[in-house]
C-alpha cells in the first residue's frame, strides 16, 4: 500500500516497527525438463520468517484464508497438488476456548504432480501459477497476498 | 578533555548497542509495540474524512460522528487479533454510547462478494456498532493500513488521540477513551 499521508507515519512509525508486513520468499524452481506423454513434478520451496504463520492449506476456521497454489498456464496438466501438513500452534491473540490454529511457518513445500500432454509443443515454455497466503505475526495479521510462480520447462 | 572523548564515546556505543539490541528482540520475538499513549490536544492531528458504505448501501462519513468520540477499528473477518478486540469495542458501545460514543468499524475484506462473508460475522458475533466496507484508499488516507488490527481513538475534534496496531490491551482503550469521553470538545478540529 502507498503511504499518501504523511503526517501519520510518525504517528504509526513506533507502533509499525514490530508490525511489519513478512514477505514469503519463494526459491527459483530450475529449469524443468519433460517428455511429451511422461509425469513430472514441480516443488515449490517457500519460507517465512522467523515469528510469523500462515495458515495452512487446511485452516482450522472456515473465515481464515488457506495457503492456495494455483496453476494458471503453461503445456503441464495438472494432476494433484500436496500442501505441508499443517502444524498445530496456538497464539497469544486466541481466545481461551479456541482450537489450535492449523499453520504453516518456516520453510515448507508444495509439491505438484503434472502430465505433459502427448502432443505438448516441443520446447521451452513457461508454466505459471500463483502462491497465495495470508499471514499473521503474534499481534496483527496481513493481508492476503499472491506470489507468482513461474517455471520454465523443456519439453523433448 | 580525552576522558570527556572517551565518555562520549562510551556512551554513543552502549546507545548504538541498545537500540541495535531492542531492533533484534523486537523483530525476533515480535513483542507487542510500545502502548499508544493519548496525545496531548495540541499535538493531534485531523482524522481524513471519508465516505464508505455500510451492509444496506448507506453512505457514512467520519464527519457524520463529529462531537463524538470515536474508536475506528480497521479490521477483516480473517484476523484472529481482531476477533479478540470486538468484543470489547461490542462492550465499549454499549457502556459509552449514552455519554457521546461511537465504535466504527472498517472491514478491509476484499472481493465483490465482502459482504457475503462479513454479514453473518456480524451476526454470528453479535455487534453492535456500525460496520462499513473499507477499501485501499481508505487504508491509504490513515497512512497505509497494512497491519491488522489497526485502530484509532479520534476525540470529539475529530482528531486522532491514539494508534494502536495490532492487538492492543482492553484497558489501553478505555483509558483512553474515558479520557477523550471526559474533555469536551474545543471547536479546534479543524
């Protein structure tokens, strides 16, 4: 978001400091090489840091955003996609009689099963898929926020 | 005069490796920010005005609550921190309504379909103040709402007495208010 009033950033500074919005990182995916007809598979390797979840692909509440990977293009049919296990955890801000929160945190993986079509363009091509999660510290949660993933694959 | 170097020194060191020191435990162990202290009149400054819609379309400004004291909660169905805040701004408008009192909640649920989602929490939650739709440029005018909850504590003035992002303490925002709720309005808000 754009800081347009400026007279309020002094105002938010002290407050924001220990509030700050985390950034997933998302490690380059190398270059996939497929055969026309023939499975492949694309893990995705994301982090946070250190003090900050997401929730898992599975939360615990119906209202709290899961961790989606969508694939939008590219010559892989996607077969089936497998989340991290979400951990259990609870946080300072649930109340008394909560559930755990299902959450992902640290350096996780998502793996998805693809087939490359049998009359797939020989070649490079990109595959596209977006990452989204929404992610909370100990004291404020963030807004859902998308990754985009992008992977070249080589198909013979 | 070397010892008067040498003290300088010393002290801009063990400054440096406080603040550096605070900086790490802060972002290590997030502990929860400073508590918002209420401004002193002089140093507030005007909430921005704005215009959102409620759940049946009507239109609300800030303006309209002007003379009261209002506790604007940015918010989303989604942030369990703020699930623990409503209840006491749900007690807080009960308690303070008759003495000049307003909770205004901002949803920063997003998507076409907010509402959908937002109404039963309403419900389900049993609020009793008015919630309306916010939107970035909302977020923008009180300086980038990014963190979840954010609220501020706005005087009779319409002037913003207290930020407090994240998830802040019961009696940090009744102190504050009864505080705002106990001086009148000055006719400086401009």
């Amino acid at each position: 978001m754009r800081f347009k009033s400026c007279w309020i950033l002094p105002l938010l500074a002290t407050a924001l400091s220990a509030q700050m919005a985390p950034t997933l990182k998302v490690e380059a995916i190398p270059t996939l090489k497929a055969s026309k007809g023939a499975a492949a598979t694309v893990t995705v390797k994301a982090s946070l840091p250190a003090g900050y979840h997401a929730n898992s692909n599975k939360p615990t509440y119906s209202y709290l955003i899961p961790l989606t990977l969508k694939w939008t293009g590219g010559p892989l049919q996607m077969q089936s996609i497998t989340y991290p296990e979400g951990t259990s955890e609870r946080y300072g801000f649930q109340a008394p009689g909560d559930k755990p929160l299902s959450v992902v945190t640290g350096e996780f993986s998502i793996v998805t099963k693809f087939k490359v079509a049998a009359d797939a363009a020989s070649g490079p091509a990109a595959q596209t898929g977006t990452l989204r999660y929404q992610a909370c510290d100990n004291h404020a949660c963030y807004p859902p926020k998308s990754v985009p993933i992008n992977v070249t694959v080589s198909v013979d | 005069m070397k010892s008067a170097q040498y003290f300088f020194r010393l002290v801009a060191i063990v400054l440096a490796a406080f603040g550096a020191g605070t900086f790490v435990w802060t972002y290590v162990h997030h502990e929860p920010p400073a508590k918002a202290a209420v401004k002193e009149g002089k140093d507030r400054k005007k909430a921005p005005d704005f215009e959102l819609k409620d759940a049946n379309g009507k239109a609300v400004r800030l303006s309209d609550y002007r003379g009261k004291v209002v506790l604007l909660d940015f918010w989303a169905t989604w942030c369990g921190p703020c699930n623990i805040e409503i209840p006491w701004f749900t007690e807080f408008q009960r308690k303070y309504k008759d003495r000049g009192f307003e909770v205004l909640g901002v949803s920063m649920d997003d998507g076409d379909n907010a509402w959908k989602v937002i109404s039963p929490f309403i419900a389900e939650k049993k609020i009793n103040y008015r919630i309306v739709l916010g939107n970035d440029q909302t977020g923008d005018q009180y300086g980038g709402v990014e963190a979840l909850p954010t609220t501020f504590v706005i005087d009779r003035d319409g002037r913003i007495a207290s930020v407090h992002v994240g998830l802040s303490g019961k009696k940090e925002f009744e102190d504050a208010i009864q505080k705002l709720l106990d001086s009148p309005a000055t006719g400086n808000g401009a």
